[in-house]
C-alpha cells in the first residue's frame, strides 16, 4: 500500500513544512487541489448527498503546478500529484506545459489528477458550457499524451484545432507522467477504464469502495486492457491496521490520507501515522 497525503486538508501556510515532513518519514506522495476561480454563486458537492459546496468561496488556492514545482525544489524522492485538476478548462498546450515543467523540474515525480470538475458555475465564469466538460476533457488529455511524447503532433479536433507543433523537452516520465482520473460517476469510470493510468476516488471505506473498483475492473476488461499497475487510489482522512489491510483486499493500491483534525496538528498527526503505518 502507498500512503498519500491530503494537502487539501490543512491550511495552506502549512503546506511546505508538511510537505518536507512527509517526504522525510518515507510518504509516497502528496496530493494537491485546485480550482481555477470559485463564483460567488456557487452550489453543488462533489460528495453524494450533499446539496453545498464543501469549500468557502474566498478559500485560498495557488496555482498547482506552480506551487508543486516549488515543492518539487525542495524535496528528494516524495511524488507530487493533483486530486484532481481540471484539466478541460485549459487549453492542451498550456496544460500540457505545466505538467511538463513539474516533471522535469521533479526529477520525474509527477503524478496527475484530473476531472471534469463538479462546480458548474466555474466552467460558466470562464466561458465554457459545463455541459462539454466531459467531452473537453476527455480530449484535452488525448491531445496532452501525444504533446508529452510524439515528436509532431497535429490535431483537428471537436474543441481543439492545430496544425503541426512540436513540444520540448519530453516530460522525464515516458510515454508521459501518470494519469488518475478523478469521480465517482459512470461517466468517471468509464474514463478511468478507457483513458487512464489509475483511478483517485472521494472519501471511501473498504466497503463503499468495492462498488467503483469493480465497475473499473469491468471496464478494462471489455475494453481489452488489463488492469496490472492501474492504480487505485482514494481518500481516508485517518485509518486503522486493519482497515489498510481490508481496503488493499479491496484492490486499492494507494490511501490519500490526513491523520489530523486541525491543521495546527497536522505535522504530529502526520508523524503518529508515519510511526503506526509507515515504519
């Protein structure tokens, strides 16, 4: 089992140093939020059954593959990922480069995130119809794999249209930095069958969390792939031996976690993990 963790759950002046805290009690790897702009009128939740957003709308956000990269900087050997960025309110060519970037500057630790995104209103602000934001994205990641490895890419597509480029350097990682779809919907698994490299799900238990792992286990199957280093992945906020133990019989392969309450006790809480799960 690889343990992520949750920077999203600690305020953000205290992701550096937990960043570097991690990295040396040996986590896997932290994972990074975004949003381009929140609306004021915003409403919706990624979480099922819930009718309100899960984040105010003055909540701080930085640029996260900028700030990854300044990460990156820092640190030796812990992955950098994004649960999940949003991939399909940018244009191939900027996405593409800042992922690039964070690779290269990484040393090859990149680890990339994305959805289609649950806040409607953000996709309206920037001017897209939220409606294709599936579709978008589900391009906007084709049009990135083949930047970070063809050598000349051209591309006619439904929302992108280029002639020949060519994109340097390659990313470190080849044929390009994983991809981890993010969502819990069909549409979600379906494009964690069919486009991904793994699969980074909500908040789940060893129970809830068999459904969708089954349901993308299918999927590779009738799309004629297997499902060897497909990676599972899902947030848990703290958990026990045991329930580790359940959740990889489950198929999960990494827990995204966040052993605290407050974010003034996260870098204990992070250390009291480290010592249970990590040593």
């Amino acid at each position: 089992m690889k343990f992520g963790i949750a920077l999203g759950r600690v305020h953000w002046s205290r992701h550096t140093e937990l960043t570097l805290l991690a990295d040396a009690l040996a986590y896997e790897s932290v994972w990074l939020p975004e949003h381009l702009v929140l609306p004021v009128d915003m409403g919706g939740s990624p979480f099922s059954g819930e009718e309100h957003p899960p984040i105010p709308v003055d909540a701080p956000i930085l640029d996260c593959f900028g700030y990854l990269s300044y990460l990156a900087a820092l640190t030796e050997r812990i992955r950098l990922g994004t649960h999940v960025y949003l991939l399909g309110l940018r244009h191939p060519f900027v996405a593409a480069r800042a992922v690039q970037t964070l690779d290269v500057v990484s040393g090859g630790r990149a680890e990339i995130g994305v959805g289609a995104g649950w806040l409607t209103e953000e996709w309206r602000v920037a001017g897209f119809d939220p409606r294709t934001r599936g579709h978008r994205l589900d391009e906007a990641i084709a049009v990135c794999r083949r930047l970070w490895h063809e050598p000349v890419v051209e591309h006619h597509g439904e929302f992108f249209d280029f002639d020949p480029v060519m994109f340097e350097p390659k990313p470190i990682q080849q044929p390009g930095p994983p991809i981890h779809i993010g969502g819990e919907s069909p549409a979600a698994l379906r494009r964690a069958a069919a486009l991904g490299d793994g699969w980074v799900g909500m908040a789940h238990t060893p129970e809830s969390v068999l459904a969708p792992i089954a349901r993308i286990r299918g999927l590779l199957r009738d799309g004629e792939r297997s499902d060897a280093g497909f990676e599972f992945a899902c947030f848990v906020p703290t958990v026990e031996a045991a329930d580790i133990e359940r959740f990889a019989d489950a198929g999960v392969t990494r827990l995204i976690v966040a052993p605290w309450t407050r974010s003034s006790d996260a870098l204990d809480g992070a250390r009291r993990f480290a010592e249970t799960h990590l040593s």
